[in-house]
C-alpha cells in the first residue's frame, strides 16, 4: 500500500520508520507546519533529518499530502476533543478521495463515530482504528473476529494512571510524589490532565462502546471520574483487603463508566506498570483477557500497520 | 454456511448446538456408529434424542456425510497420535472433494502438518483450526492477524494441568489427592494421562510452532516433561520464594519444550484453575497475553465457528 502519514509524533514517526518492513511506501508524510510528497517513495531518515535539522518534515504545504497517489491516508495527528480537528477534516478528505482511512487519533472516532461512519459508507475507502483502543493490543479485531459475540467490555487502558496507582500502592507514596516521579521518566506528560483525569481512558471505552453496539456516543455520554484526588490511604485500606485501586473502565448496554475501582491485588485486572488490559464478556467463550503495551510508538504503529494489512486490497 | 460435522462429542455436540445462531445449518453429522444427512438442515434437538435414545446420531453409515452437500467439514473427532486416524482420512475426503475444513482434533495438524497443507493446496477448499490451540482463545487468528512479527510464543495449554497445580500449590496437598480430587469434579479424565504427562500441552505447542515457523514438526520432536512425578514440597520450596510451579510450553526457533517451571506466584503465567494463557512475543509490539477458556463444549465450539466464520464464501 501507498501511505500517507499525517502526524509525525512517536506514532507517525515510527509508522514512517517501519512501513518498509511491512511491505508499505510512505509517498507523503506532513505535520502541523509543512509536508513532502514523493510518489516515487519517501526515505524515512530523510523526512526525519530535516524534521531535526528544519523543524519540519518539508517545505511544500502540509494540505499538499492529499495530492498525493497514495491508498492509505494514516491521521496519526494529536487526539483533540469537540470537533475532532483538524483529525477530521482530513478524514474527511481522503473518505471523499474514495482513499482508506486508519486513525490512530480518537478524536473522530470518539466524537464524530456517526459522521464517520457516514462518510465511510458514501467512499469506496475503509476506515480502520485498532491503534485507538489500547495501543498494540488487538482489542478491536478480536471483537471484529468474535463476530457479534461480545456482550461487554472492562479495562485498564490509560499507562500513566496505572502507573501511578501501581507505584502508590507499592511504595506508599502519595499522588503528587509519583506523578513528579511518572513525569521524570516520560511516563506522564508535563501536562497530565488528559490522562489522571480519565479523559484518555474515556475515549477508548467510547469507542469501544460505539463499535461493539453500534451507539454514536461522544465523550460527554461517559461517567468519568479521575485518579488525582484518590488518598494514599485509600490504596493503604484496599491492602489491607488484599485488594488495590485501578482507573478502570467499563463498557456495557448501560453505558460506559470510568473511575478508580477496588481490584483484587493480585487479579486479572490488577496489571503493573504502564501495562494495559481488556476483559471481553462473550456469548458463548467466556471471559477473554488480552494484555500488553498501551502506548508507544512502535508498539501504537504495529497495531496501525496491522490494520494496513487488513485493509481491502484496492480502493 | 452449511456443515457437515463429524464427531458428537462435547465440542462437536455444541457446535451442532450453536451452528444456528452463527447464521449455518448443519446438513450431516456423523459418530462413530452412525450417520445422518438432511439436505435441508438437521434439527439439532433431532440428534441428541437419537443419540440419547438409541445411541447413535443416526442410521446412516457415518461415511454417507461425505456425500450430503456440505461447504465445511468439522472435524471434531477425539485427537488421535501418530496416523491421526480417522480424523485424516476425513480430512483427506473433504479437501479432495474441495470443501473447507475445520478442525477441532488436534491429530491432523500436529502429526500430519505437511501432508495437511499439501492436501490444502491441492483443494479449493481451506483448512482452519484455531479451536485445537488453547480453546475458546483466539491464539492463532491473533498470530495470523499480526502478519509475521510474532517471534515466539509461551503458556499454560492445558487446563487440568493447571488446576492439579493450583490446588497443590494453595493446599498444599499432594498429586494423587488433587488428581482424584480433579476427576472427582470432571476436571480430569479418568485416565488423565494426555493431560498430566504434557502430551495435550505439548501437541498444543507442536501446532503453533508449525504455524509460526512453518515447521512440520510432530509430538516426536518435542522435549515433554509431565507434572505426575511432581512432589509438593516442590511447590512448598517455589512458595518461600515468592513463585510457583505450572505446566509451562515453550515455541521458539530452538524448538517445543513443555514442562513444570518455576513462574512469579502473582505472575502473568500463574493464571489459576482450569484457565489457559498464551503469552506471544512480538517484533514491534512487544509482549501480548491472552488468556480464556481453554477447553469446555461451548467455548471450544465458539473457536470453530470464528474459524467458520473467516472462511472464503465459496470453495
């Protein structure tokens, strides 16, 4: 397949990197200041050399992508809530370019399901998002491949917030001090809004919701409560029960609810670190537990090169 | 879809059961005594009164399914070593007469995996068979989804196994108590020796390293090690040191290994009870765990009827 990349963060970035591998081009890549079209092909260390050097990945308009002759438009740009954009508006684009589509940005997924899947259904392209939902975990086409079979889903599917409950309960540190710590590692933005207050978390268990029952539910239809007024002394409690606290999410016909929960200690849910899991309720196969990396580049790249080769041969 | 399947036992049984919920209709079943064919689509409460009343699911000889107009074969007679007979000769019939397979009996694909796919490439039909590697978990549609960045894979493949285990380990009792114990609950057969010498495990793993490799190892070429000769106080020394013992198997270029190791007790190995885990290490996406059900009528038919459901429209 012909890509190209919109959004050159960890995830475009290494989607560029190992297209290669995968038997993909990258034809055009572009981020928020400028963009480089080739359809003879794209070097990965060239567009990154001069993102280094230039502070952009090329000096032709970043609109210039959807010039492009290319099969796969990959919107890998800052998830953003609301609207959706600028995520959506180059969705939009490709859709009606009759190109595939494989986001691995919630926004339009989270915020515009309805809209998306309209203008899916007036393309010839397909719209994949496996990345969206719990990074290189395959969440997504397992539920596609259980075909109708899900009944529900529950989850931990924000690292920062795992983390930073894991690190409290083990060491019996105090919110503040582990999120510094987090923040020291990479583990926590500067700005950890999005993921302590279970924004990040929410999005995910609305998409979830939104495929696995067809709702067309945004953001503001979810229960949400955060990690950064939860006391110490609530995990040292849940201990002595032989239990913990996790920022967990749960999706059901009822609606989709995220906030921290007492887990048993050493369960299923109660994975360490920056780890991410999905339980799966299903008809007839009980319950199913998928674990891995939430997030990371490569990791968030493999789950968008899957969904490549999932893709219809040709538009 | 319309199936003809052959093989009554919980698996075959329960597929009978659920085929009409995943949009198929079985056509012909056969036992080993009997047969029954309907064009037009057999009830399935129809057969089990046959076979509860007069002990076979029909009067027809079982080889007449193979002349009813069927588009998939489901093997799922009892899992045979060495030939794999008669689950290969049915094999062999379908795929010669160009329809699909899908297997539930592990014989075929674990001692007979070459013959198997040069039987596959000379039919229109193909040949799936997620349900004979860990059950309802969806094991190798996971690893043909990710398109060759699995390396290597590790886990707990049989269920008795693992309860003999826990309990010992939570009991602190010893083999023979837990083993009566297990077929007490219908946990273990009355012969439990596929399960306990590792040789249901193992089969499991000889499987996913000839999908994974492109191996066409056998039983044979695997190392195997059982839990019967297993002390407690094994398990009392794993204890002191914050681990335990499970049945664990082993795929890597090396080679298939299955035996008692030493794991985390709170590890992601240590799943408990009747449970199984795949664990699948990955070029890019790191580690993935999955675990489920890794045995039960329902559960195990629920993989035959995924693969059903992945098969090609038309042979």
């Amino acid at each position: 397949m012909r890509l190209a990349v919109v959004g050159v963060g960890a995830v475009g970035a290494s989607v560029v990197e190992l297209a290669g591998e995968y038997g993909h081009e990258v034809v055009a890549v572009a981020d928020s200041t400028g963009g480089a079209v080739d359809d003879s092909g794209l070097y990965a260390d060239a567009v990154f050399d001069r993102k280094r050097t230039e502070g952009t990945v090329g000096d032709a308009d970043p609109e210039s992508v959807f010039d492009a002759d290319y099969d796969v438009l990959v919107e890998a740009t800052p998830t953003t809530l609301g609207d959706a954009e600028p995520g959506f508006s180059h969705v939009r684009r490709a859709l009606a370019d009759d190109r595939h589509v494989v986001l691995a940005n919630k926004g339009p997924v989270a915020e515009r399901y309805d809209e998306l899947r309209t203008l899916e259904a007036e393309s010839a392209g397909t719209v994949l998002f496996e990345a969206t939902v719990g990074g290189a975990i395959p969440v997504l086409s397992t539920i596609a491949d259980l075909n109708g079979q899900v009944t529900a889903a529950r989850g931990i599917l924000n690292g920062t917030a795992n983390f930073i409950l894991s690190r409290m309960a083990a060491e019996g540190l105090g919110y503040e001090h582990v999120l510094a710590e987090a923040q020291d590692l990479g583990v926590a933005e500067a700005d950890p809004t999005f993921d302590v207050e279970g924004t990040d978390a929410a999005l995910k268990c609305v998409i979830l919701s939104n495929v696995l029952y067809e709702d067309s539910y945004t953001l503001a239809d979810a229960e949400v409560e955060g990690i950064a007024d939860l006391p110490g002394s609530a995990l040292e409690l849940a201990a002595e029960d032989g239990r913990t606290i996790r920022l967990v999410g749960e999706v059901s016909p009822d609606g989709v609810r995220v906030g921290p929960r007492l887990v048993a200690e050493n369960g299923t849910l109660a994975v360490s670190g920056t780890l991410n899991i999905v339980q799966l309720e299903t008809t007839h196969a009980g319950r199913l537990n998928i674990s891995g990396r939430g997030a990371g580049g490569p990791e968030t790249a493999s789950a968008v090169l899957a969904d490549i080769g999932r893709l219809p041969d040709t538009v």
